[in-house]
C-alpha cells in the first residue's frame, strides 16, 4: 500500500465507523453470568436511539425503505410466530416452501413471466446476482461446453457480480456506458464471444439510477444464444409501476424474449424487513443448475436450492406477508410518490448553478458538478445531517430515495440544502472532505493497490 497514510485515513473512518470502540464497552470474551433482559434492552435501546434519528427523519440514501408504523409492529408479531422455522426442513415445515413459491408466482407476475418461471427467495440481492452467475457457468458448460466463462458487465453494474466471477471462476468483460450512462450496446456486441456465457443489465443501475437498454442487450443475447440477467434488485418493485405513474418506461422484464434470469429485492422497494430477494429464471431448465443436491451423503438425501443450508423462515415468510399486505394497488401508490418526489429533486438540481445530473434517472438521483469538487458538497451536506452515497469516475454522490423522503418537508429540506451546500463551497466555508482522499486514492492507484487497502480496513473494522 505505497503512498497510502492508512493510520491518517483510519483516523477519518473511526468516528464514523466504530464510535464504540473502547477498552470499556468493548466485550473480549462471554460473560461468565448471563445478562438480565432489561439491562441489555437497555443497552439495545441506547445504541437505536443514537442511529435511527437520520433515516426516520428521511436524511438517508437507501438503506431503510420503509420503516413506519403499524408494518413494524406487524412484524415483530409475525416474528414470534414463525422464528423457530427452517426452510432447510420442508418435511417438518411444508408451509415455508409454499410461501416462497407463492413469492415466487407474486414476483414473476410483477415481471410479466409465464408458466414456465422457476426461482426462488435469497438472503439479498447478492445472493441472488451469485446464484444467478453460478447458474449460467454451469447452464453453458452443460448445453456449450463453455469451461472458460465469460460475463459481460457494464462498468455501473454492482460489485456483487464481480464478486461472483471471484467466486465462481467467471471472466468479467467491462463495457463501458454512454453519454447517458447506460450501458454501451455496441461494446457489448464486440465483446460477445465463443466464451460469453451471459450479458447483464440492470434497471436501475446503483451508482446512477439509469436504466441500461435492455431490449437491445437482450437482442444481442438471444441472437448470440447467451443468458441475459436483468438486475433489477434495486428496481423490481418500483419497476413495474412506473408507467402508470406517468412516468418514460422502456420494456426490461420477461416480455423481452431474450430475457433469461432477474433479480428483485423484496428487501428493499417491496418493503419487507431484511433480508430477501427473489431470483428468477425463465424456464426450469436454468433453475435446476442453480439447485445443489446430493443423494449419496451418509447423513442421507440433502438438497439446497440456495447458497444456504439452513434459511430461517422468518424472512421468507415476512416478504410473502408484506407482498400481500400491500397487493399491487399499495406498491402503485408508494412508486408513484417516490417517482414524483424524484421529479421533484431532478428539476430543483437542474435550476441550481454549480450542479447538473447524471443522465436522466428516475429516483435514484446522482449529483456532478464541473465547476466544484462535488466532494465538498457531499462533505457539506453530511455536515447537514444528510447520509449520501459517494460516487466514482466520476466523482460525484446519489441519494436513492425512499418512502421516507416522501414524508411532509423532506424532498424540500434536501434540495435546500444542495444550493445551501454549493454556496458554502463556493464561499470557501467548505475546503476539504474526510472522504475525498479515499475515493481520490481508489481513482488513482491500480485495482490491486486498493483492494489491498479496503482489505485491510475491513480486517481493521473487525478487529477489537
């Protein structure tokens, strides 16, 4: 880690990233007497106390999507009903497998699916993109006999498909985004080879909350005879809907024929606690390469249709609930006012000097600036109490919005706050960012040099 001061840059993240860590608050080993129940809610109702404020007050990107009375309520009932369930164990709880199947049916209805569409509920969006990539390596080595993959990912995708090609031993091919940061079709068309195995999209990407061309990556696929995964773990919820709320809708689901595989996330728009995601695949075929199964094991027949052995049933049977609580006409209702809160904030941006907006998103906006280091601006408005997301190549940040944004106030706070933020810089009152130097070093310095780094934090973060 050449020219990297890692004592200077942990100096930066201990506040924000272990503001507990004391020799007296920190515990090295069990308790030999075990603690009362009052003393450690209290110690529980502390540590909430100190960070629920910012997201229950709508100043987080992302993160909690929901988080009101009574849904909360409902859930710590449903929890008491169901925590001892095990998916892992169908035989003792049949109802567990039902309900992810039903989960299943709900979420391929969103996704204009047939028949024929086999999938399953996942621990997170992560899990889902793994079990995805997973499934097409061993799809196309059985039809092609494909035994070194290749994946074509757009630069924007999210990190989790990297991390399946680690995992997996699938070659990542980046292509690159246009003037509108959607993925570039014509080098995914150039990059298509006897390897390829599948192409990705995603709808909304993270960073910018643009919608990649899917229709036509997808034409690419069918014509090429690869998988086409559509990520739409961020957007599979709101998705669905946005038409009907008015707003420009391109086709990305499985009405596009060439379409092989999505992912949702019931976890975050579908509003159920965490963690679930929904992974689906056009046909069984697909699905059963995703499926481990061992009949010879001398603990008797083991099968996983997941990364996971044993999945508590409680998340599963929480998303289920919540997609019935809501039904389509609750989701409509709560896309179209994230879908107007983001018109909001995208108009307000525009008219602000100093700032423009990444592409043209729909609400998970990303902010740039060419006349100002956007860090700076980030800097001033965490000063504010807002929790954004920083953003790289470029720089800039995002706010992915929420339920929470649309409470009364919130959307005109934060847009106040960006033209108060760009007046600070601009007045010099702001002139340096904690986290500027980070993502400045991640920019300059070779991949390796930085995963190195981030790394060694993380093995920082969880040391005592």
């Amino acid at each position: 880690m050449d020219g990297i001061n890692f004592d200077s840059v942990l100096k930066e993240l201990q506040t924000e990233l272990k503001p507990y860590d004391s020799a007296e608050s920190n515990l090295s080993k069990m308790p030999e007497k075990g603690v009362g129940e009052e003393a450690l809610l209290d110690i529980l109702s502390k540590f909430a106390i100190k960070e629920n404020t910012s997201w229950r007050q709508g100043k987080v990107s992302g993160a909690v999507y929901y988080g009101d009375e009574p849904l909360l309520t409902f859930y710590e009932k449903l929890y008491h009903i169901v925590s001892q369930t095990n998916a892992l164990h169908p035989d003792i709880w049949p109802s567990i497998p039902k309900f992810e199947r039903e989960i299943v049916a709900m979420s391929s209805s969103l996704m204009n699916g047939g028949d024929g569409v086999r999938g399953a509920v996942s621990s997170g969006g992560t899990e889902s993109i793994l079990l995805a990539m997973k499934t097409y390596r061993d799809y196309f080595k059985k039809i092609k006999g494909i035994v070194e993959p290749e994946i074509i990912l757009p630069s924007t995708a999210h990190p989790s498909f990297l991390k399946a090609c680690e995992y997996f031993s699938i070659k990542p091919v980046i292509i690159g985004t246009d003037e509108g940061f959607m993925a570039n079709v014509e080098m995914a068309k150039e990059k298509v080879n006897a390897n390829t195995i599948g192409i990705v999209g995603s709808v909304p990407n993270f960073p910018f909350g643009t919608f990649d061309p899917i229709e036509e990556l997808a034409e690419i696929a069918e014509d090429k005879n690869v998988g086409m995964h559509v990520d739409a773990c961020l957007g599979g919820f709101i998705d669905p809907f946005v038409r009907d709320s008015g707003y420009r809708f391109k086709k990305f689901d499985f009405s596009v024929e060439g379409v092989t595989s999505i992912s949702m996330d019931t976890h975050k728009y579908g509003y159920a606690p965490k963690g679930t995601s929904v992974v689906l695949y056009r046909d069984g075929e697909y699905f059963r390469n995703q499926i481990y199964a061992n009949a010879s094991w001398q603990g008797g027949i083991y099968f996983t249709p997941t990364l996971l052995g044993s999945r508590p049933g409680y998340p599963i049977v929480a998303a289920w609930a919540a997609m019935l609580l809501l039904g389509r006409e609750g989701y409509r209702k709560e896309a179209k006012k994230i879908l107007d809160t983001g018109d909001f904030i995208k108009k307000s941006i525009k008219s602000i000097s100093g700032v423009k907006l990444a592409g043209d998103p729909l609400w998970v906006i990303a902010t740039l600036s060419d006349e100002m280091d956007p860090y700076l601006i980030w800097e001033a408005m965490t000063k504010k109490g807002w929790m954004l997301n920083g953003l790289s190549n470029p720089a800039g940040f995002h706010i992915a919005l929420t339920h929470r944004h649309t409470l009364d106030g919130v959307k005109e706070k934060f847009v106040d706050d960006i033209e108060s933020s760009v007046n600070d810089v601009r007045n010099g009152k702001v002139k340096s960012s904690s986290m500027a130097p980070i993502y400045g070093m991640a920019s300059a310095l070779p991949k390796e040099s930085t995963d190195v780094f981030l790394k060694s934090v993380v093995e920082w973060l969880y040391s005592q």
